[in-house]
C-alpha cells in the first residue's frame, strides 16, 4: 500500500484504475472511443436515423441523453416548425444532438438557415446532393454529415468538405438507393479518408459489431429508434414493426427512380399494381401524399405507408432509448473483444 494514503483511498484508486483499463467511466457506463465520438462529442458511436415524423424532439434528447446522438428530422416541415424542435430539444437535453435535412424537401433552403441561426453543431442529409449548402454550414462551424448511398457520391462529399459520411444500404427504410450495407460501407471506407458511419440492416450488437469490421467508425439506426418507448410513434406503427417478419417489406417507386422502402400492406399493393400498369409519377405521388403521416401519427398502418428496413424482421420488443444504447455498445463491444 502506498505510504500516507487510506485503506479507502486505495481502493477508490484501484477501482478508478480497473475501470480505466476496461473502459468503464463513472456511472459504469463503457467508454467507447472513435473518430466519430470525438468529433461529435458523444459517448457511444451510435447515431439515430432522421426519420420523417418520427424523428421529432422527445426521441432525440432521448438518444442523445443515452450517450449516442440524437437527429430531429426535418423531413418536410416546414422551417419554423424545425425551429422549434430545436428549441424544445434543447429544454430536454443538454447533450449533442443534429437535424437531418431531407434533400427533396422544398423548404431545405430555410432549414440550412435555421439551423446555422440555431446553432446546432452537426447536420446529416438525406435523399440528394447536399453541395450548395456546404459553405453556410461551414462557414457556421456545423458538422455535416451526408449519408450516401454510393462510392461516387461519398466521395463528391468528401472533396466538397463533409466530416463524416453516413454509408446507408437498401437494407433501409424509407428513400434508398441500390447496394446493400455489406458491400457499400468497405467501398465507401477504402474510398474516402474522412470517417464512415455504417447504416441499413442493424439492429442489434451483432450488426454493431460487423460494421466496424467493415471499417465503419459508428452506426446508424433507424427502424429499431422508432418502436423506442420515447417515440411518440403511433402504437400500431410500433406494433407493425414488432410484428414484422424478414420478408415483409417491398420497394415501391422503382419505375421513377425514388424507391422507398416500407412494410406490405394495401397501400403498397395498390402502389405496385398502378406502377405496373404504368402509372405516371403524378398519380402515384396523389396517392401516397401525407400518407406517412397517416401511419405515424394516425396509426392506420394498412392504408398508410409504414416506412421500416429489413430488419424490422428481428426487432420483437419496445426498450427505452438507455436500454437500446446499452444492449447494442454490450455485446458489440464484447463481440469486437474490446
Ligand atoms: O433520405 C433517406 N431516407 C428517407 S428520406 C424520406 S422522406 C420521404 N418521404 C416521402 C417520400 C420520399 C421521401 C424517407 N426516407 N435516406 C438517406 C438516403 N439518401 N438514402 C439514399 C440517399 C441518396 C440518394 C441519392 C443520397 C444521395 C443521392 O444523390 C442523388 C444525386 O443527387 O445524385
């Protein structure tokens, strides 16, 4: 025992020594480090998806207040509405946390001003080619993180000044592009220098797990936050994806080139037999307009569109935001030998 110290202070030390060496910072919780964390001043590499509404302030400072990082998506609210979830966020967590901007949305251009009048530090986007706002956004000292969906378009992102990329498969729901999670996210990593954050198919340690044996630095989780007890998701949308097996999701939007991803039911049905017949993009826009919405935050999940990823297959209870944080960084990080 070192001279002049106590019993106590020793073993205080001793601990404080133990839980240094195994990665276990004050509370117990593990520390888990990587390019991602430092950048974005989180505990857990683990990033929630910006999912249209969904992704609103309540599920946010949750996962932020999990240690991971927290996304309000702004989908197509319009700009005031995405200033005062920023606002509201902010009364509930005082962690990191971002927006993601939904490219296709016609409000972008005041999003990308609000959120650089907000000060909000990190911004993902999706659905588009983000270039024209990377200066405001930079010049604002805001993160940004695009989410591809290819090795050309990561590595655009790259040179036009990103910090990260979200490298997102088709295993996703929602807007998708066309290579899976396995394929895409080594690609993306042996193409680009910047950080890569693996997304599309994960939903538990194991998928953590492999993404960083792909080369991935964190992941992205979307359809596992939304059955999140702090979602304020309608129950029947939670127990939709609950209920979901591995194949129950279609891809509908093919024939126009913005396919979505969401759970069968008679609005995918009657969206595929009228592209079959060779609706044109009007009509078929007619028919899904506030139809997310209508799943969501109405709860009718057999007209409405119920946007989930393929591994709504293996999702089969709600957890709070802790919990899900906690279990995935747990055996992740025990699979990974770490
Ligand atoms: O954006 C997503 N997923 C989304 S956005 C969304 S909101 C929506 N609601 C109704 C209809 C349509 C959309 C629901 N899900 N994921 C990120 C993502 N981005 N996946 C694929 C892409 C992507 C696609 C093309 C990124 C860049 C890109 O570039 C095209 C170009 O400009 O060359």
């Amino acid at each position: 025992m070192a001279v002049g110290k106590s019993r106590l202070e020793y073993i205080k030390a001793a601990h404080r020594m133990e839980r240094k060496s195994r990665n276990i910072g004050k509370g117990g919780r593990l520390i888990v480090k990587s390019r991602i964390t430092e950048l974005l001043g989180i505990e857990y590499p683990i990033i929630q998806g910006g999912m249209a509404w969904v992704a609103e302030y309540h599920l946010a400072a949750a996962v932020s207040n999990a240690g991971g990082l927290g996304l309000l998506g702004a989908a197509s609210a319009p700009p005031e509405v995405v200033r005062e979830q920023i606002r509201k966020t902010r009364e509930l967590t005082n962690k990191p946390f971002g927006v993601n901007v939904m490219l296709m949305n016609p409000n972008a251009d005041e999003v990308a001003q609000v959120i650089v009048e907000e000060g909000v530090k990190v911004v993902t986007t999706g659905a588009g080619n983000p270039a024209k706002y990377m200066s405001l956004w930079k010049e604002a000292n805001v993160r940004v993180i695009p989410v591809v969906a290819s090795v050309a378009m990561a590595k655009l992102m790259q040179r036009a000044g990103a910090d990260a990329v979200v490298a997102e498969g088709m295993e996703s729901g929602g807007h998708i592009g066309s290579a899976t999670t396995m394929t895409l996210v080594p690609q993306v990593v042996d193409a680009v220098s910047v950080p890569v954050i693996a997304a599309g198919g994960i939903a538990d340690g194991r998928g953590f797990a492999a993404s960083f044996m792909l080369g991935a630095e964190a992941v992205q989780i979307g359809t596992l936050f939304c059955v999140a007890a702090e979602a304020i998701t309608h129950d029947n949308y939670k127990e939709r994806i609950i209920k979901a097996k591995d194949i129950d999701s279609e891809v509908t939007g093919m024939s126009h080139g913005h396919p979505i991803r969401c759970i069968r039911n008679s609005m995918t049905k009657e969206y595929l037999r009228l592209e079959k017949e060779g609706a044109g993009f009007e009509e078929l826009e007619h028919l899904t307009l506030g139809s997310l919405r209508k799943a969501v935050m109405e709860g009718d999940v057999v007209n409405g569109t119920v946007m989930a990823g393929q591994i709504a297959g293996l999702i089969n209870k709600t957890q709070t935001c802790e919990e899900i944080v906690q279990d995935i960084i747990g055996e992740g990080y025990r699979l990974l030998g770490r």
